[in-house]
C-alpha cells in the first residue's frame, strides 16, 4: 500500500544524444542494473538506437542511447543519425551530453542547431568533469546556459559516477505522471541474439587499434542450445582482405584473443558455458549495402517491441 504523502509514479522516456564519444553509453550503462550498452573510445561505437529500462519505486524511465551525431559518409552512417532523430522526436526529456574536456567548436554548434528545434525539455549534461580543472567550466557553463536552450545544466563524470544522482533526480521531475508500459523485470527490449552480437564487437574495438576503426560489424550466423552449453556461430565482418587480416592477426592471434575475450564474457552474461565459433568474413563495402544493413538491422529489436 502506497502512504498518501508518496509522490506520484512517473514514467516516460529519456534520450541521450550528443557527439560522438561524448560518454553517452557509459551513462545509460550507470542508470541501469547491468550492463547494457557497449562501450569504446572509438567514435561510432554505438550504431542503433539502445532501448534501456530503469524500473524502481519512483516509477519506469525508458532510455534510449543512441549514435553520435556526425557527419555521415556511409549508409550505414544515414541509418545511425536517423536513429538519434527518432529518439530526440519521441522522448519526454533530452539529455544532451558534451565532453567537457574537449574545446567547443563546429560539433557542438551543430548540435545545438539539432536540437534546438524541438520544443521537448532539455538538459544539458557536462560529461567528464573529473579531466577538467574547475576554472574551465564555468565559462562552459556559461556558454551553454546562454543559448537559453536548457532547463538545466549538470556538470557530471558519468565514468566516476560524479553528479549522476544528481541527473537521475531531476530526470524523473521532468518525467509525466503515469504507471510504466514495460513489466519491471525487462531491462530491455532488444533479443539476446544481438546484445551478444554487440558484446563481441566490444572486445573487436577493444583489440583492434586505429587501423580498424568503424569498419566492423558481427553477425550471429547460428546459436544452439546443448544442456548448459551453448554454441554460439558468429562472423566479424570485414570491408577488405587487409581489414581481415588486421582481425585475425598473425598466426591467428588477434581472432583467438578477441575470441577469449568475448568468451568469456558470454559466459558471464548468460550464466552459461559457451563455445564460440568466430569467423571473419569479407563483405565488401558492406557498409553501403542494403542487404546487409536490413540483416543486421533485423536482430537489433524484437518484432512488435519498439
Ligand atoms: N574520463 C572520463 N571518461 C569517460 C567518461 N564517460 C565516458 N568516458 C569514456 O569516453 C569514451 C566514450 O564513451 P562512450 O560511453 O562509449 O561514449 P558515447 O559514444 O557517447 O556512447 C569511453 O572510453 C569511456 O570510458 C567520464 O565521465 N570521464
Ligand atoms: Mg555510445
């Protein structure tokens, strides 16, 4: 039984936007009980829009972490900014972060544009205040509480979990009254099948350095289920014959590896023993084809769900 003096539930959803690298998925990853979102410090880690749900006595806060907003050279970088549009159109609130060790320049001038058409509220989110010396902040503070664009304007480090207390309290002020959609066991909506396709491009990011940049993509191409064994067939896409042999490294020994990696993460994440069946494949130009794109699309949400 609720007492009287208790606020109201509140429920509704949030979008994190901002460039590239700006802390976005580590934040999302900090709201919620597990891990969700995949994280690097390569720009274009995050390809889709993340559906993440914070379910406690307040009420239900939907996140959705989305792309960087950059300038888009592929296909596949048209699908990705198109991602972060429908997020910024859908949600209640719009958090947008800036690296606030990085200078403000033409990134962030466009991103003010971007948003600024939108009639939603927006919070401004300072990220990784704990790089930045105190002196310089307040003029960046200054800078963005002058575009009048903001209702708040939270300087954070979503890394060392500075301020976010802060962030989550003022989220669910501006969230509307109303019981959660969402059975407040979900974390998510996406199927397993494609977190644990993200999962291992994680450790394909963290094992390759600047020659691989964003040209990757896993696919799972079959799954079984054996007693507590699963078995998981995956292939890392590649764009060109160097980019495969970048992956699969001398004698094998990038591929095993990331494979060890990711193994063992899988096994973590699914409290189960896992084989992993790694292979890489050539795709040329996959990031302009559309075949590919719409499969890779296909596992990231669950039909009906989003
Ligand atoms: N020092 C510091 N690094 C951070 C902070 N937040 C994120 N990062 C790092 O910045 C990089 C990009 O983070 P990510 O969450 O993937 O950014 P996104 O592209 O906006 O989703 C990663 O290496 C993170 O560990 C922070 O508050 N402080
Ligand atoms: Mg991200």
């Amino acid at each position: 039984m609720k007492e009287s003096s208790e606020q109201p539930l509140r429920s509704g959803t949030v979008a994190f936007v901002g460039r590239p690298n700006a802390g976005k998925s580590t934040l999302m990853n900090r709201f919620l009980p597990e891990k969700l979102a995949i994280v690097s410090a390569k720009p274009q880690t995050t390809r889709n829009r993340l559906v993440g749900i914070l379910s406690e006595d307040r009420g239900q806060m939907v996140f959705y972490d989305t792309p960087g907003v950059h300038k888009p050279q592929h296909r596949m970088n048209r699908a990705m900014i198109k991602a972060a549009q429908e997020a910024l159109n859908e949600a209640d609130v719009i958090c947008l972060l800036v690296d606030a060790g990085q200078p403000f320049g033409g990134g962030d001038e466009f991103m003010l544009s971007w948003i600024g058409d939108s009639e939603t509220p927006k919070i401004l989110l300072l990220n990784k205040i704990d790089r930045v010396e105190k002196a310089k902040l307040l003029p960046r503070i200054a800078r963005y509480a002058d575009t009048g664009l903001f209702e708040e304007i939270i300087p954070i480090s979503a890394l060392k979990a500075d301020g976010t207390d802060i962030v989550l309290d003022t989220l669910w002020r501006y969230l509307p009254e109303g019981p959660g959609a969402y059975d407040p066991e979900l974390l998510t909506v996406h199927p397993e099948r494609f977190l644990v396709s993200e999962r291992i491009r994680e450790k394909v990011l963290a094992q390759t350095g600047d020659e691989l940049p964003f040209a990757t993509a896993v696919v799972i191409e079959g799954w079984e289920e054996k007693g507590d064994l699963v078995v998981i067939h995956a292939s890392i896409l590649a764009e060109r014959d160097g980019q495969k042999k970048i992956l699969v490294g001398t004698g094998g020994q990038r591929i095993k590896a990331i494979g060890a990696a990711a193994r063992s993460d899988l096994e973590a994440y699914l409290s189960c023993r896992v084989y992993l069946d790694l292979k890489v494949r050539v795709e040329r130009n996959w990031r302009e084809n559309r075949r590919i794109l719409t499969e890779l699309e296909r596992d990231v949400y669950s039909a009906g769900l989003t």
